[in-house]
C-alpha cells in the first residue's frame, strides 16, 4: 500500500491514515517522490486530490485565516457594499477563462 503526507520534497500520507493506499485504491508502500507522482496516471492523481481535498475539508473549521487574508477579504466586501465593484457569477466566469 502506498500512504501519502507532505514533508521535504516527499509525498507521504500514512502519518495521519496508514490505510490511505487502500482507501484510494493504489496498490504502493512507502512515500512518493513528486517525480512518481507526476508520473501517476491521471485517475490516480484525482484520487489523491479528492481524498487530499476531503481532508483539508474536515479541518478547515478550526484553520485560522491568516490576517493578510481577512483583510483582502474585508477591503472586497467593502467594495462591493460601497457600490465600487460588483459581484460576478461562477458559471459566467467559468465559461469565459481561456477565450479571452
């Protein structure tokens, strides 16, 4: 079984979930290079990134947002109370990235 976390260059999830390997279905041990992972085809790379993103997820409650963040945060919502900007809609925006 492969397990996976992050830690200087390597790829290495079993510190929090040893069964990550079998979670995902991928059959590896031991930590991955970001060459391997590179290398991995694509299904197995969404596989990762959903149980990455399903992880980071559960912590994101008790995540403090960093405070040059809250104040970039803070300054757009002023702006578009004050009538300065104005809010766009995902789907539109979605559709228009790369037809520019």
């Amino acid at each position: 079984m492969r397990s996976l976390s992050v830690s200087a260059g390597v790829f290495d999830v079993g510190q929090k979930n040893k069964t990550i390997g079998k979670l995902i279905g991928l059959g590896y041990s031991g930590c991955m290079s970001i060459t391997e992972i590179s290398d991995l085809p694509m299904r197995e790379k969404f596989q990762i990134m959903e149980f990455l993103w399903g992880d980071m997820r559960l912590s994101l409650e008790s995540a403090e947002t960093p405070r040059d963040h809250q104040d970039l945060l803070d300054s757009r919502r002023a702006r578009v109370d004050n009538g300065e900007a104005s809010l766009l809609d995902w789907d539109r925006v979605k559709n228009t990235v790369g037809r520019a």
